[in-house]
C-alpha cells in the first residue's frame, strides 16, 4: 500500500505541481502526518521534493525534474481507461489504471482520455441471449477502433440480419462491449444507427472526419438499446423456478413480474422475442424451470425434452448390446 502511495503523491506533484499537505492528504486518504513521512522518505530515496512555506506553499517536485514512470505506448493508455471501465473491476485497480495513465506527458494523456470516453463496457446486451463471437472480426474491430479514435468516417460491408452484406457509410459516435459483443454506435445520413461488429465483413477508413459532435456513450447505449427491445414482438410466459436460479432468468428476459410462490418455488411472468427465444432460455435453465403457459411452449420444450430421452436411450441400449 505504501509503494502504491508513494508513486501516486510523485505523480499527484508532478501533474499539479504545488501542493499542501492537506490536499494531499485528501487526495491519498491519509493523514497529513502520513504524507509528511512519504515526501521525507522520497527525499531519502532521492525523488527532489522540495517545500515551500506561506499561505501559497506546499509541496513541489524540482523545476525541470521528471522520470518515466510508465513507457506506455498512446495505445497502450487507451486499453488501460478502458479497462478501467470494465464491470467487476474493483476500484483499487481502477484507480491504479488512471494513475498510471496521469504519468503520460499532457498531451498524450489528454487524447488518450477523450479517445477512452468513446468506448463503453456495458454488461448489458441489446438483448439477453448469449452466442460466441466470430474470432476473425479481431481485425476489424481494430480498424473500427482506429477510426472511433480519430473520428473518421467509415466504410462497412455489413450483413443485417436476413440480408446480403453490402456497403454502408457511416459517422462514428463510439464503440460499446456489452457483455462480450461489440457494437458500433454510428450515424448514416443523419440517423442514428447500430451495428453488431461480428456482422462486418469488411472495414475501410476513410480520409475524411466524422459528422456530429460527441455524445454521452452511456446514455446513447440505454437509449438505443430499450428502443431496440421495445421495437421487438414478444410473447408472455408464465412459468415456475427455483428461487436460486431467478438471477439467471433476469439476466435474459424482459419484464420479469412476481405471482408469488408454489411449493418452494418462484411463480414469475417475463417477456420473450419469441416461442423459440423462450425455449432456448428455458432449456438451458432445466430441470430448475418450468413453463405454465402458453402451452405451446410447453410443447416445444417436452418435445426436446423427448428427443433428448430418445437419443441417449438408444446410445445406452446400444452400448449394452
């Protein structure tokens, strides 16, 4: 903890320049005891803290001394505030990342920050279901993130759901992580659009800047997305569940109301895009769900249940014989 300090009260002054005690204090929530010890012990090691005393004084680093205390590349920095950013980071380490960016010269820190601001880590989806991403867009989510960063337009061969690739060209307004998936948020023509990156096929930048001024990413993510979720048809099931497996449910459908509890279980109401979408998220919460109405979907669901019976009897039997 105390190395941790010492390296934040050397950048603290070296990005600030004069500070008191008490700033300092505050800053590192310590005692200003604690940073009188810190500043003595870097003037043994040899960092040149120097004080100055009045009502203007405090503490300050030598004119014209500096070290490299990170060697981040401008790359670099930027992955480092956007990690930062991620959920489950714990503070301490967020924390520890942006101290370490403060260590770049101004200029690079002042890119590498605006640049960040453009790019969003939401453990939210558009919708809830969960399938791997396409490995190869590595490449092109790259070349996206160039152009987010510089605010350059963007040529994209895209394949909408149910549609043939073909080219688009688009304004960048940032880039979103939600949950694992990245998504685009650009404008086309004056309007507002979203593009899953593992739908382009191909990415072209070009020379010429983006339109449009820069958003709040996060309000633009929640905004976009529960537009998207509204425009969807759904269907309404009723169903039972394990009390333990109820965090589960919410985190993949829409709408969750409670009806109270049978037997030990959860008796719940929520919103699927379809019968299938339904199916699929049940299935995979067996045996601790299940479906009461519509009975379609109970349907669909003993009928795979059956066919999964049917499947492993046979390789069972077989392998007896």
């Amino acid at each position: 903890m105390r190395a941790d300090r010492l390296l934040s009260l050397v950048l603290l002054l070296r990005h600030r320049g004069r500070m008191s005690a008490a700033a300092l204090a505050r800053e590192l929530e310590c005692s200003t005891r604690t940073v009188l010890r810190d500043v003595e012990a870097l003037s043994a090691a040899g960092v040149p803290v120097y004080a100055e005393r009045g009502r203007a004084g405090g503490f300050a680093l030598l004119p014209g001394w500096s070290t490299d205390l990170t060697g981040l590349t401008l790359d670099e920095a930027r992955a480092l505030l956007v990690a930062g950013a991620r959920p489950g980071v714990g503070p301490e380490l967020a924390a520890a990342m942006r101290k370490v960016v403060a260590a770049l010269p101004q200029a690079q820190r002042e890119v590498a920050t605006t640049a960040a601001e453009r790019v969003l880590v939401s453990p939210e989806r558009m919708l809830g279901t969960a399938d791997p991403e396409d490995v190869s867009a590595r490449a092109r989510l790259l070349a996206v993130q160039r152009a987010v960063f510089a605010r350059r337009r963007l040529r994209l061969r895209y394949a909408a759901r149910g549609e043939e690739p073909r080219w688009r060209t688009v304004d960048p307004v940032g880039l979103v992580e939600a949950a694992g998936r990245w998504y685009l948020l650009a404008t086309r023509d004056g309007e507002e659009r979203t593009y899953r990156l593992s739908r382009v096929r191909e990415v072209a930048e070009l020379d010429e800047p983006a339109a449009g001024r820069p958003v709040d990413l996060r309000h633009a993510w929640a905004e976009r997305r529960d537009r998207f979720r509204a425009s969807l048809p759904r269907v309404r099931v009723r169903l039972r569940i394990l009390p333990e497996r109820r965090a589960a449910l919410a985190a993949v459908a829409r709408d969750v109301d409670a009806h109270g509890t049978d037997a030990g279980w959860d008796v719940l109401s929520c919103d699927f895009g379809d019968l299938r979408h339904a199916a699929g998220v049940l299935w995979q919460l067996s045996p601790d769900v299940e479906a009461l109405d519509p009975p379609e979907l109970r349907a669909m669901l003993a009928e795979r249940a059956a066919g999964t019976v049917a499947r492993h009897t046979d390789m069972i039997t077989g392998s007896e014989t």
